[in-house]
C-alpha cells in the first residue's frame, strides 16, 4: 500500500501537523490501495502563509515566465501521461480506456488552452475614453476540487491561477487524492517558486471551511455539489472574498421527431453512462417527441442492453464502478424509488450486476413514462440511470427542461437547424449541445441557477482570477 501521508507546502513535501490517516479505496476491490492524511486548520493555515508570501513576488513575474513554466508542466505532464491514467483508474475505478482517452486528456487540453488563450489576452487595455484598464492577479486562491473528474477540476483551477499570476492551495478530494498529488510532483519538477502551489489533503467540513474561511484567501474556487457549495459561499461570506461555483445537474436531452433517432439515441445513452454517470453535464433527462416515443424506447433498450460493466484495469468501452460505497448506496436508493414511484423499468434496476458481488458495481439502468415531479426525474443521481419522459410541443419541451433548480448543461436532438437555435435560446443553461457537438477545450465550462457561477476553461476561466484596476489620467 502507498504511503501518501505528507503534504505539498512552500516548496517540499512535509509530513501534517497532526496523525490523521484515511485509507485510500480502490472502488473495484474494496480494498485499499494508499494511505493519506486528513489536514487540519493548521496544515491550511500554513499553506495560506506559504501562498501569501509567495503572491508578492509571483504576482509580478511577466506574461512570458508565467507561460514557459505552465509550458513546461506541460511538457512534463505529457511525459508522466500513463502514470497519470494508471492512477485515476485506481483511484476512482475509470475504466483504463476511458481514462486514457479522456481522463487523462483532459491534462493536457485545458492547459493547452490556458496557454492559447494566456497569449491573446491583454493585462492592459486603453478604453475609448482614454482610462486604462490593468488585469491584475486576486491574490491567494482556495481550489477545492471533486472526486469524479479529478485531474479535470485540477487543471482547470490551477493552471489559470497560475497562468494570471495567483498563488494557491489545493485541496483535492480525500477519495481520489492520489491523482493531486501525481500533479503537484509535476508542478514541483516544472520548477514553480516555493510558495506558488501547495497541497493539503483533508475533508470539507475541517480542511475545506478552514480554506474557506482563511482571512487570507482572496478567492475560492469550488466544484462538488450544490450543498456543499452553499457551505463554501457562506463560509467565505464574512470575509467578502469571491467565490465561483461549478456545482451539480440534471441535464434535459430534448429528442424532436426529425432527429437521427437511431444515431442520437443511442450517442445520448453512452453520453448519460459515461463515468459510470458520474459527470455533472450527463443527458440525464430525456424527453422524448410523443410521435416517437414508442421508437425511441425500442433503441433505448436495445441500447442500454449493450451497455456492460467490467473491471477498470481491462481494455473496453464498459463502465466501471461508482467511486464509493457512500455513492453505491444514494444510487441504489434512487433507483428503488423509481420503481416505488411507478416509473417503467426498461433496463437494469436495483442490485449489483452478476459477476460482481465485490465493488461499487451498478445495472446501467433506464426508465421510462417517468413524471417531471418524480425523485428521479428532479435529483442529481451521479450513476448511469437515465429518465425517459415523453412530450407533445416544443414549447412543452422547454418547460420540462426548464422545470429543475438545475442549469448547467442541456442538448438537443434535431435535424431542423432554426429549431435547434430556437429551442437552445429559451433553455436555462450554461451550455448547449446540438447533435451531439462536444465540448471543447478552451471554450467556457459553467452553468446557470444551483448549478453555479462563473466559468472555467480557456479566457473566461483566466478572467474570473483576476482583479479589475481601472488607471484615470488627466
């Protein structure tokens, strides 16, 4: 087993202020892999001074030494690249395909697209009426970052605070840390000032509030879930510092008559169960025209028959377990109250997979003739469990999409160009896929109501580490 039990501060690694082991679970085994410590108020506190001291000379390092140091880390991320997919796969159960190919990827596309847009963004600008205005780095930023997409939600807090010239302290997720700590030794071995990055593993409740709460902190960037993003905006309330949120969802999948059903039906549920469902953005909603509702839960099934799970260290296209027993237990729950609530169950249901008493294994899972005010039709359930609901009128449509305290992501299904840009305009969301479009590194990454504020990913993620200084001249 992994001994990970020290801490990235001002430079080195050291051991905590205090013993306080937690095991590492491999989700597929059960069986723990690492040991790592839970960090304290004190271990925060001295990241925060760590980061503080660093700020005054980092925060005036040019443009051009700030992009050859992320350069560099990226250079050596793509070096270190399978360590980093063998990790999460342990860590987290992604399958290693999945983890190879997306990720693992994610590394290297968003910090190649801080690094795009770092080049084009000017830290001065004269106004039309002759003000100036200066970019300036925030100052020291709390990261905290989740277990489902780890070195995602890393990359993309870390790598703007410092490409803008921010220092940080990150506090990865306790159930997949390991991922974290593979990227602060590449950090360490880019060569950063002593200072600019540290690290301290902990829970929310202790190492998180304290992070939140720190008088020094200027900024706190969080993704997890709404609840807990609720607790991180009131802990940083009392000191005004800002705070942006990428919290949770329940994204609609609006399927019209026209579209390619056989095509976007069966894309949509491999969207949904990707991760073993455990995105943020998965199409978990699907509502589905009247007229071909009946077609589209004949592809569904198929579809979702299809659908296998499998051991994460194998080669495939299969999902693997969800990251904890904690989460095993919420999505069983939730599956038994669609079937308690009357929802037709087309594929999956309750229990484990055969073959696979040992591990955090779920059914992929699909419902159908589901009702908008049912649990499983308004709670974000993290596994891949799709609701199939039918409509009759576009307008229709849009108010079920709309109809949830959610807003991050929502796609639609649709061969009628005017329609798809019609129907994209009136939804309440972040982000919109049409057909299948992906998201794109570089591009804004964030939602509307409980889903969160700010964006994250390329300019507008470099924006929100900002600070606005506006320069007034006779």
């Amino acid at each position: 087993m992994l001994d990970k039990r020290q801490f990235y501060i001002d430079g080195k690694w050291g051991s905590p202020r205090a013993a306080n082991d937690r095991d590492v679970i491999n989700p597929a085994t059960e069986e723990p892999v690492a040991v790592i410590s839970m960090g304290s108020r004190e271990d925060i506190d001295a990241a925060v001074a760590a980061a503080a001291a660093a700020f005054e000379s980092f925060s005036r390092t040019s443009v051009e030494d700030r992009l050859a140091l992320l350069e560099s880390l990226l250079a050596i991320y793509r070096r270190r690249y399978d360590e980093m997919v063998d990790v999460i796969t342990m860590e987290l159960g992604a399958p290693v395909t999945m983890c190879r190919d997306q990720q693992a990827d994610v590394g290297v596309g968003h910090l190649q697209g801080f690094v795009d847009a770092l080049k084009e963004l000017s830290v001065r600008e004269t106004l039309t009426n002759g003000d100036v205005v200066l970019r300036e780095p925030i100052g020291v930023c709390g990261l905290i970052t989740p277990w489902n997409w780890p070195v995602n939600q890393i990359v993309l807090k870390v790598a703007p605070a410092l490409a803008t010239g921010c220092t940080c302290v990150l506090k990865p997720s306790e159930f997949t840390p390991l991922s974290a700590m593979l990227y602060a030794e590449m950090i360490d071995e880019a060569g950063l000032p002593a200072g600019v990055f540290n690290l301290v593993n902990g829970d929310g409740p202790t190492a998180g509030a304290a992070l939140s709460r720190h008088p020094d902190v200027a900024m706190m960037s969080f993704t997890g879930s709404t609840r807990a993003g609720t607790a991180v905006s009131k802990d940083a309330a009392d000191t005004v510092k800002r705070v942006t949120l990428e919290l949770g969802g329940k994204s609609p999948n609006i399927v019209f008559e026209d579209a390619d059903l056989e095509a976007r039906v069966g894309e949509s549920i491999a969207e949904c169960f990707n991760n073993t469902g455990q995105s943020c953005d998965a199409p978990s909603r699907m509502l589905v025209q009247r007229s071909v509702y009946d077609k589209v839960l004949d592809i569904a099934k198929a579809a979702g028959m299809e659908a296998s799970v499998g051991d994460p260290i194998r080669e495939g296209d299969h999902i693997g377990p969800l990251v904890s027993h904690i989460q095993f237990d919420r999505v069983q729950a939730l599956i038994e109250a669609g079937v308690d609530e009357g929802a037709r169950l087309l594929v999956g249901g309750p229990g484990k997979p055969d073959g696979y008493e040992t591990g955090y294994f779920v059914k992929p899972t699909i419902f159908a003739d589901v009702a908008p005010d049912m649990r499983i039709a308004r709670e974000e359930i993290f596994g891949p469990v799709l609701a199939i609901m039918p409509f009759e009128t576009e307008d229709e449509a849009i108010a079920i999409a709309n109809d949830t305290p959610y807003g991050l992501a929502a796609y639609v299904q649709t061969s009628d160009e005017e329609r798809a840009e019609r129907v994209a305009a009136r939804l309440r969301a972040g982000m919109v896929h049409i057909n299948g479009g992906p998201h794109r590194y570089g591009s804004p990454f964030g939602g509307y109501k409980q889903s969160g504020n700010g964006r994250e990913g390329g300019r507008f993620g470099l924006e929100d580490f900002f600070e606005i200084k506006t320069v007034h001249r006779p």
